[in-house]
C-alpha cells in the first residue's frame, strides 16, 4: 500500500476529553465505515516511571484510519465540529508530519557518496598530500623539519 493512499483514508481527531479511549472512538466512528486501525498517542514523556501512573492519559487527539477513503470523508463531513463527551473535536484529513517527506533519512556520511566526492575531492598529486608540504622543506628526512616526524 502506498503512502499517499493511506493518508488518503485517515482521519485526524483533536481536542478528545481525557476519558476517550480507542474503544470509544472505534464504537463512534464506525458508523461511516470500515475502520482498519484507530490510534491515540500516549503522551510523550521520558520518564517511563511517570508514563506508567499514567495508563489511559493520551495526548488529545487520535488517528483513524478507514478501508476506504470516501469512508473518511463521510467521517469528517459528519463528524468535524461535533461535540464528543463535552468537547467540540477538531476532525480533517491527516496530513503527513512535515519533514518526513521532504528529505528521506539516511544514515550515511556525505562523503560517502559519489557525486560529493567527484565534486570535493582531488588527486592525492593535485591536492598536495604529504609530498606537497615536504616539497618547500629543505632537508625532508631531518627531525627538525619534519612536522610528522615523532619526537622521542
């Protein structure tokens, strides 16, 4: 399945009451279709301990994603602006984070690759290497010259 299509048929659901839970979301908006997977955040803490004590806390808002996307519009022509549980929900299309598309993650150094290195880097012989700073020295072998040179 592509990922465009599955933005296509999921749903975004904001300002949720502290006491929905999927459960709750899946009863109410299976009315419009087929749902393939409803998801509600945790929220984002770094400290398990305190993110334990806090089972069915969520982040406010969930996904839903429907076997159909004329089932995710039904969802949102009928459900945006609607008030769940005291609160009036936020419901749209889900949009893709911003970022994730732009620019695909890669776990390679740049100069890894070919076109930065044709680009950047030249021949030991033109760059000047070792035998290039060598070159201006007068006497290459003697310690005193020789910025390479280990002192004992």
């Amino acid at each position: 399945m592509e990922e465009g299509t599955k933005s296509k048929r999921t749903v975004y659901v904001g300002n949720l009451h502290e006491d929905v839970d999927e459960a709750f979301l899946y009863d109410t908006f299976s009315t419009f279709g087929d749902i393939i997977e409803v998801v509600l955040p945790p929220p984002a803490n770094a400290n398990q301990q305190f993110q334990s004590s806090n089972q069915g806390k969520h982040r406010g808002f969930a996904f839903v994603t429907y076997g159909a996307s004329s089932d995710a519009q039904d969802a949102i022509d009928n459900m945006d602006l609607n008030e769940l549980k005291g609160r009036v929900v936020k419901v749209n299309l889900a949009k893709p984070m911003k970022g994730l598309l732009s620019a695909p993650v890669q776990n390679r150094a740049i100069w890894e690759s070919e076109e930065w290195l044709q680009e950047h880097v030249k021949p030991l012989a033109e760059s000047g290497g070792v035998q290039g700073r060598r070159s201006g020295q007068d006497a290459p072998d003697s310690p005193e010259n020789n910025d390479d040179a280990m002192e004992e």
